[in-house]
C-alpha cells in the first residue's frame, strides 16, 4: 500500500515588517534601559565617592589628633595658575597659586589613607584643571592655607581642632567645583570636620560652609 506524502513545508524566516517591528521594540527597549543604567552607573561613582572622602576626613582627623589638634598648614608645592578656582584675596600678592589644591595633602595623610585610589574620585579619576597630579579632590584653602584675607578672618597660620565653630558643617575635603557646574549628578561630594560626607548642588550653597570661623 502507497503512502501519500505531503509536501515539506519550507521553514519561514521573518518578513520584514516583523524584523522592523523587533527592532523597534528593540530601540524602545534600549532607550528606556540605557538612561537606568547611566543613573545606576552615576549613583555607584557617587557612593564610592562618598566613601574616598569620608576617609580622607578621618585621615585628616587623625593627623591633627597626633600633632596637638592642628590641620596641616601652608604645604606644597601647590599648582598655578588659580585664575578660576582661587581668586580670594591673598596676603601675599605673589602667590598665584592654587590654595585649594588637594595634592599637598596626599604625602602628608598618605600614611593614615593607605590606599592611593582614595584621592581620585571615580567620576574624574585623571588630574582636575589647575590640580597637580596627586588627587582630583580640593581640600578646603581656609584651613589648609589659611592666607585669604578677609575682616572676619579671628587669626592667619595655622588653624586648630578647637578653631573651628562649626564642624558639622565645615568642609575639609570635596570634589573638584568645576566652576559651578559639579561633578555628581550637577552637585559635588563633601566631608566634613566631624567626618561625615554628604552631596549637595553645585553653585546653590547649601547646609555647609568653607569659612572654619563661620557659625
């Protein structure tokens, strides 16, 4: 007895609305996706941001705790020029240098930090404009410098544990200000002298202050 054989069916492959409409539905995909993954990507630098400088602030804690509670005072070599990031009175006219920058600091708090990867923040992990080499972070001129001549200013040189008014609010370390427009998220990473670090909005002030004299 003969068996009837149907014809093979030939496999179909996609039409090309159907390839049009995966990858639409691919495109859409990406473009809802990739905005997350940026965010998360951003909130993961911030985080580990925060915590390079809560241990630079301890750093600096625990060198003023072994020489009688006062920070470090008028290191170098600091870089120049400081056209954007320094331009504050000075006692000495001829120092164009940048009294904000935080390489000094590194040779000095090394020895507590340990780990050199802590001065550069992973949203800017090379050398930031008008910084040396050392760290993308700034360290605060009022107390690390202390030569912006201002009335209000109680004492120049050195600055002490007991100096300061405000801890809580008074910045040590915090990300390169960028003019203005911030690092994380249009706002930058702070520590403060009681050693917690916080986020703030670039260029709005905020909580925290730079002047260790200020209330």
């Amino acid at each position: 007895m003969n068996r009837v054989q149907c014809p093979r069916r030939r496999p179909r492959g996609f039409t090309l609305i159907e390839l049009l409409v995966v990858i639409s539905i691919i495109a859409i995909l990406a473009a809802i996706l990739f905005p997350v993954f940026a965010r998360a990507r951003d909130a993961a630098r911030t985080t580990s941001c925060l915590s390079n400088l809560r241990q630079l602030g301890l750093a600096m804690q625990m060198y003023a705790d072994g020489y009688d509670g006062i920070y470090p005072w008028n290191q170098g070599p600091r870089f120049s020029p400081s056209k954007i990031a320094d331009n504050l009175a000075r006692e000495d006219k001829s120092d164009l240098s940048n009294r904000w920058d935080g390489a000094p600091m590194v040779p000095l708090l090394t020895p507590y930090v340990k780990n050199v990867r802590l001065w550069f923040c992973p949203a800017s992990p090379g050398p930031t404009p008008e910084n040396g080499p050392g760290t993308s972070y700034q360290v605060n001129a009022f107390i690390a410098v202390n030569t912006i001549n201002e009335p209000e200013r109680p004492h120049g040189g050195p600055v002490s544990a007991a100096d300061l008014v405000a801890p809580a609010r008074l910045r040590l370390f915090q990300d390169f200000w960028n003019q203005g427009n911030g690092v994380h998220r249009d706002g930058v990473n702070s520590v403060c002298a009681d050693g917690h670090a916080f986020w703030q909005k670039a260029g709005l002030g905020g909580p925290s202050v730079a002047r260790w004299w200020t209330p």
